[in-house]
C-alpha cells in the first residue's frame, strides 16, 4: 500500500531536530519511531499517532480521529488522524507533540 509522501516529509520536518529518530517501513506505510518506540507513521493517507492508553479518549474525541484497527482488532493507545486533522501545519504538529509526549515516557529499545 502506498503512503502519502508529503505528509511523511511534513512529519520528517517536525522531528528532524530529533537525533533519537528512525524510519521503519511498517503497517503497510512508514513508521518513525523515537528511541525505538514508534511514535507517529503514514498508512495510505492517514497519519497514525501513538497517543498512549490515558490520553487515547480524549484523541478520539478530536474531529477527524478514529480508532486504529489495522489488523482488524482495535489498538488501544494508537489513532488514525484522516488528512482534515492534519492539512494544517499547526494541527500536524499538535499531533506529533500528543504522541512525543507519551513515547518519550516509555524506555528506549535497543
């Protein structure tokens, strides 16, 4: 399945200052993950937010979020964002900052 390429770049802008960031295919896109957690991907034209299991009700309450089911089975604490909740760069980032904050809380993998 085919990603969309501009909202990868958007999200590689975002995170560039990071050093702690890596790209891993996955889930049919790509995937960047912060100390070898995933933290934020790109799956057709949908972005993909780890939010964490504490703050996932309130992200779903956001317009344009649901639930991330790509294997079929609901994943608590992850969130499709449809394009809407991402065309601007203010709502994009917003995104990035609800998913760094809870995957810098988790220990790095090796």
């Amino acid at each position: 399945m085919a990603y969309d390429e501009d909202l990868a770049q958007r999200l590689r802008e975002l995170l560039a200052s990071r050093l702690d960031v890596t790209e891993r295919k996955m889930f049919g896109g790509i995937g960047f993950m912060v100390s070898g957690n995933m933290c934020v991907g790109v799956q057709g034209e949908d972005l993909i937010a780890r939010v964490g299991e504490e703050r996932f009700d309130d992200g779903l309450a956001e317009p344009h979020a649901r639930v991330f089911d790509f294997s079929g089975r609901p994943s608590k604490g992850f969130l499709y964002v449809a394009p809407g909740g991402t065309a601007d760069e203010g709502d994009l980032r917003a995104w990035v900052d609800r998913a760094l904050a809870f995957v810098t809380t988790l220990p790095p993998k090796g």
